[in-house]
C-alpha cells in the first residue's frame, strides 16, 4: 500500500504564512491605536487569523510584539546579509560604529519600525512591567552587541582597559534615542558621526 503523503510541508508554510500576518497586524495596530488599545481579538481580526491561533503560540499581546519586533530585526540583517547580526569588526572602531548608527538612524526614520516603536516607548513610559519586558528582552541584547565590540577594541588597545563598555556605549546610543524619542532636533548621519567623533575623542582641547 502506498503511504500517504505527508502534509507538513504545506503545514509548516500555512504557519509561516500565519505568523507574519500577526506580526504585521500587531506593528500596525499599536502603531494605530496605542498599546493599550490593541487587543488580541484586534490582532487576530486584521490578520485574518482565529484567536486560536495566536494564543496556541503566545499568550500575550506584548508576547506577540515582541516577537514581531525581534523579526522585524532579524530580517533587516537577514536582507544585510549579516544575520546572526553583530556589529563589525574591521579594526576601524570608529568606522564600525558609524555604518552601524548610520543604519540605526535610517531604521528610526523607517515608519514600518517608528511608528510602533514611538508607541510602546510612550507606553513603556507609564507601565513598568511591559517596559522592563521590553529593556531586557529586546533593547539589552542589542546593547550587547556594543558591549562585544568595545571589548574587542579594548582587547586591540584602541580603548583604554579600565572603561566599562556598558556606560561608554551610553555615550554615543542614548543621544541618539534621546533626539528620535523627543523630536529635540532631527536625526542624521552627520549627527550620528559626530556623536562618534565626540565619543571616542573628547570634547577638550587636543
């Protein structure tokens, strides 16, 4: 007797198909609506999926965009060609940290990823528990990759040994995050190369 054949192939396509759909309709929907107002039951509708669905996989709304924020990142470095993503290493310092802010900014100005981000950032501001979520699952690990890269140039004696890479990458990521967040003045790549400059140089007289 012939064996029948197997249907996890279309399966597993049907479930890839599925989980982008949600990703999609989560971004959108907070981007629309606000955190709080996105709903599972709001995210199932516009992706064209049953509740069902979502909650076979997650169990949460901030599960979901989670996630979907990860993805989001995982297929810009994926179209980069550099996934598993980590910033490069040319022994250029200076050079490796300007490509990888200069990219930061256009994902920034990105509305696919500004939008839901201004909102979740606005909501992390007001609830503690998603915003603590949010810094050590999503924004930690890629502070990381900086921590990774100062070491090695600390390891190469481009950076003084006795700095702690975690507070010196402060000095180049957080002005930018504080410019995109509050719209203090716009974000460019001259000001991202600057903020390098003043990083790893000073500001004395030299």
């Amino acid at each position: 007797m012939a064996e029948k054949p197997s249907s996890s192939p279309d399966s597993t396509r049907r479930s890839e198909k599925s989980r982008r759909a949600i990703y999609a309709a989560a971004l959108a929907l907070v981007g629309e609506a606000g955190y709080p107002r996105t709903t599972i039951e709001g995210i199932a509708a516009r992706a064209g999926v049953g509740k069902q669905t979502i909650y076979r996989w997650w169990s949460s709304k901030a599960e979901v965009l989670l996630d979907a924020f990860m993805d989001l990142g995982e297929q810009a470095a994926r179209a980069a060609g550099q996934e598993p993503y980590e910033i490069p290493d040319t022994g250029d310092l200076a050079a490796d940290l300007k490509l990888v802010l200069r990219a930061t900014v256009d994902e920034l100005l990105d509305p696919a990823f500004e939008v839901p981000s201004r909102a979740l950032a606005a909501e992390g501001l007001v609830n503690e528990r998603l915003g603590a979520e949010f810094v050590a699952k999503l924004l930690e690990p890629q502070l990381q990759l900086y921590v990774r890269r100062l070491r090695s140039a600390q390891a190469k004696g481009d950076v003084r040994r006795d700095i702690d890479p975690r507070i010196a990458l402060e000095l180049f990521v957080s002005p930018l995050a504080q410019r995109w967040l509050q719209r203090t003045a716009p974000i460019s790549y001259d000001y991202t190369d600057t903020l390098v400059d003043y990083a790893l140089h000073g500001i004395a007289p030299r």
